[in-house]
C-alpha cells in the first residue's frame, strides 16, 4: 500500500477543522479520483500528501521518495522553454537520488517525455506559446520526469475546453497504463472522476471526510449505460452532501 | 478477455456517456490533437526593424534642438549666459581637440560601471540572503530601504574625511548609492514571485540553494533587472556628485569634474557641454545595455504584447 491514511485531520489556526478523521488506503498502481464540491479540503489533502502541509492529526503513510505533483494551472516557469522545464525536474530528481546525470542523457530523457505527451516538436517553445492543453501536457510530463511511483493530480483539466478535456483523459489514461504510476485525481467534476478513476471517493464538505466510494469497473467503461447510471448515483450523493450545508 | 480497444470497436462512440464520441481510434485522436496544437499556439511573427523606434527619437531631438535655438537667437539673454547649441558644440569641439572630451567620459564612465558592477556582485548575494531570510529580512529591510533614500552624496564628506581625495572616495559613494538600490530590487522581485513557483520548486525537490538559484532568482529576474536599473542611476548620480565636490588629489579627472571647471571659470559652454555628455552616457547606457536585456527577458516570458516598449 504507498499511501494509507489513518484518522487524518487538518485545520488552520483555530479555525473549523478542514479535514476530519479521513481514511484510505490506496493500492500501488491504482488510479483513484477524489470526488468533492469546491472547498471540501480537496487540495489541503493533496497538498498533505506532497508535503507541502502537515496534518494536524492522525497519521500518514506515503512512499518515503515523495510524490510527483501537477498543479490546476500548469505552473511551468516561464524563463524556461517545455524542454527546460522537465530537464529541470529531471536534474532536481537525479541529485535528490544521489544520482549524477549529463545533460545529453537529461536531454534524450526529456525528448522522450515529450514523445510521451506528443509534443516533439514543441520542446523549445516557451510556456506562453503554448495553448492550455500543450501546457498542461508539458506539466504532466514534468511530473513523470520527477520518476516517482506516485503522482498526485489537483483538478488539472480543470481550465481547458470540453475537447481537450476529453483528448487529455484518453491521454492520461495511456500513460497510466504505458507507466503504471500510483495516480490521486482530485476533481469536482463527477464525469471526470468516472471516466479516468478505478475508485471514486467522495469527500464530504467542512468538515472534509470521505464519505462513500464506488468501484469504477470494466463494465462501467464500456457501457454508456451503466457508466450514465454511476454518474447519476454518484451526483445525486454529492449533491446531497452539498445540501446539508444549505440550514 | 477482449482488450478494450476491440471493445471500443463494436460500441457505437456516440453512446458513451462518460466520455462523448471522441474515444476511437488512436491515430484519429493522435491527428485531433495535433489540429488543436496547430490552431492554439501562436504563429511566430519575425519582425524587421521597426523605423519609428529609430525615428521618433531623432525627431524629438531635432524638435528640441530647434526650440532651443529659437530661444537663443530671441536674444533675450546674454549669449554667455545661455548659450546656443552651436556655441555649445564648438566648445566640445575645443574641448575635444584639447582631449578633456575623451579623459572625462572615459575616466567617468570606467568608475561608474566599475562601481556598479562591484556593487551587483556585493548586493546579490546579500540581497537574496535577506529575502530568503525573513527573521534577517525583518532586521535589516528598514535600514536597507532607509540608506537608499539617503542621498549618497550625504557620504562625501565622510568619504574624504576616511579616504583622503582618492578614487577610494568616489568608489565608497558609488557603493552606497547603488547597494541599497539593487538590493531593494532584487527583495521586491522576489516579493512579487506567485508562491506556486515555490510549491513547484519543493515538489521538484530542490533544497534551499537549489530554489535560491535555480527558481527564485530567476522568477525574481524582471524585479532584479529593475533593481539593476536603479542601481546604475544611482551609481551614476553619485558619481557624478561625488566628482563635483572632491576634485584634486589623486582624483582623475571625470565629467563631474569638468563641470566643476567650468563652474569655476563661469564658462558657461563648458557647463552644457558636461552636462549633456553625462546625458548621453545615461541614454547611451539604456540604450545599449538595459533596454535590450529587458526587452529580450520580458519577451521570452510573453510579457510584452499590448505594452507601448
């Protein structure tokens, strides 16, 4: 299991908690979405297990090298070309690991990241001559140069219109299985979460928890009727726990 | 088992519900994908020279020159006091010839920027400690900021005092104008960094040099270049200060001084002259220096379209 949580909880000064008491467990390779309304502590929970902020209790496993992360925006540096930017994660990486690398490997490894993405021919362009989607591809990439069993994703199509949306989950969904990485999808899009996810998680609103899973099957992904069902089971309990907060 | 693309095959696209008619064939999406690439990133655009940059300034110049000398030949002054351009110019032509035009800039502008970029190599460091650091931020950012509206001409008298009419002395004034400046810069520009380069930064695993110089200095570029910028004017201000007031000694001879000598023989052609050289030197410097690299740094970010550079 990379990633266990146990009675997890989070809050900020003295403030209601954010999260409260969250359980999961998550296998290696497995695809998970977490589903909530905006303001559940969706990304206070990511942003737990990168690191970035400690839980205030409870504990926590994740795997001791870290997570890779990909943020909603692309948050690619804008001094750096696509290329430089992975090449960045890939030097970061290899001296974390004690590794030393030369930049001509560095620079055959991030072609092949950008094959992987298929954006060959746009390593030396910069971020903002790119569109949202090459952009959020440049930082998937980059995400997967940082070679970690775990990739954690904060509603990263979140910005893009409806058909690179769909092109990039059928992208995502390739490399997930090319790479085998440990994904946790947070979205608040239910479609999203039953498209890519293998489970579907619903974090409740203030305090964030995690209230109800689902099993995302095979059958799911190849029946629209089934699939059209889950969804509707799957918001009709998201928007109940949303109306709970309306007295 | 059937893989799911021979699954994929024998549904209709059109009933997918969780992803709409676009789950197909690979090398269809492989096409899309590139379409969409094509029509969203920006068509690169190679620019000639733009004339009006060269232009506009020219005119302005002219324009300027031209008032002047309608003002002159009114004869309302005494040509002494005000001289006209062409006076101003022949004076620099003697000048020239007797060899203060060359001394003067040359002298004054190899302090100047030997000053400024000693005081770079001094105030990067120190001023990236003191923006990385808020307990040594919050110690020393008021007097940081306090020494930079001192005007460093406060120091000459000090300057002589400890280091006699020597170059020590204009190079001690120099310092202390142009530190605090790009230090200042530098702090505000790395103030000015959205907070999730650092996320990226520590998710990518960088340790506290690594963000130092691979994420925060360069994001803090476009403030730091300002800074920069800054720097120079004040290193050049003071210089220009400082060799008004202490002249002699050791002191070579620098624009500054040539100001203060025709100050002295109330030679009034001689003044202008002075004057507009360090002009020069000032716009020469934007020009070929900060202007490009500016220009180069906000373009490569994409912060230059809509603006008026």
């Amino acid at each position: 299991m990379p990633v266990v949580l146990e009675h997890l909880g989070k809050r900020f000064g003295d403030g209601a908690p954010v999260l409260d008491d969250v359980n999961a467990s998550i296998a290696k390779g497995e695809f998970v979405a977490l589903l909530g309304a905006s303001g559940c502590g969706k990304s206070t929970l990511l942003n737990i297990l990168a690191g970035l902020e400690q839980p205030t209790s409870g504990a926590l496993e994740v795997p001791a090298d870290g997570a890779a992360f990909m943020f909603q925006d692309s948050a690619l540096f804008p001094w750096l070309t696509a290329r430089g930017n992975i090449e960045l994660a890939l030097q970061l990486a290899d001296k974390n690991a004690g590794r030393r690398s030369s930049k001509a490997e560095r620079s055959a490894r991030s072609t092949e990241l950008l094959e992987l993405v298929h954006l060959g021919g746009a390593g030396d362009k910069r971020p903002h001559e790119l569109s949202g989607g090459m952009r959020q591809r440049v930082a998937l990439a980059r995400s997967l140069a940082q070679d970690r069993q775990l990739l954690l994703m904060d509603e990263p199509f979140a910005a893009l219109d409806a058909i690179t949306r769909d092109l990039l989950h059928d992208e995502l969904e390739r490399i997930w299985k090319e790479t085998g990485r440990t994904i946790v999808f947070v979205t608040h899009n239910v479609r999203e979460a039953v498209r890519l996810g293998q489970r579907v998680l619903l974090l409740s609103s203030r305090p964030g928890r995690v209230v109800a899973e689902w099993d995302v099957t095979e059958e799911h992904r190849t029946d629209a009727g089934s699939a059209g069902e889950l969804t509707a089971t799957i918001t009709r309990r998201l928007r109940e726990e949303i109306r709970r907060h309306a007295n | 088992m059937p893989t799911e693309q021979d699954v994929l095959t024998v549904t209709e696209p059109s009933e997918h519900i969780t992803s709409p008619a676009l789950k197909g064939n690979p090398e269809d999406l492989r096409d899309l994908e590139a379409g969409l690439d094509k029509l969203q990133s920006d068509v690169q655009r190679k620019a000639g020279i733009d004339w009006s940059r060269v232009l506009l300034p020219i005119a302005a110049l002219v324009v300027l020159i031209l008032v002047w000398q309608f003002y002159v030949s009114l004869g309302l002054k005494r040509r002494d006091l005000v001289p006209g351009p062409l006076d101003v110019l022949g004076q620099m032509g003697v000048l020239w010839s007797e060899g203060k035009v060359q001394e003067s800039v040359w002298t004054s502008l190899q302090r100047g920027l030997f000053g400024f970029l000693i005081s770079v190599v001094i105030a990067t460091p120190v001023g990236l400690l003191l923006a990385q650091a808020a307990p040594l931020r919050r110690a020393f950012g008021p007097l940081i900021s306090g020494l930079q509206v001192l005007p460093s001409v406060a120091w000459v008298p000090a300057a002589i005092i400890w280091f006699g009419l020597t170059d020590a002395t204009v190079y001690f004034v120099v310092f202390m104008g142009a530190i605090p400046s790009i230090i200042n810069g530098l702090i505000s520009g790395v103030d000015q960094i959205p907070p999730q380069y650092r996320s990226v930064g520590k998710v990518l695993g960088a340790n506290r040099l690594q963000m130092a110089l691979q994420i925060v200095l360069p994001a803090a570029l476009p403030g730091y270049i300002g800074g920069l910028k800054q720097g120079w004017a004040f290193s050049w201000r003071s210089l220009m200060a400082a060799e008004i007031i202490a002249t002699g000694g050791s002191i070579g001879f620098g624009l500054g001084s040539l100001l203060d000598q025709g100050r002295l023989l109330s030679d009034m052609a001689t003044v202008m002259t002075a004057i507009l050289l360090i002009l020069a030197v000032g716009i020469l410097i934007e020009l070929l220096v900060f202007g490009p690299v500016e220009k180069r740094l906000l373009q490569r970010r994409g912060l230059l379209a809509g603006g008026t550079r």
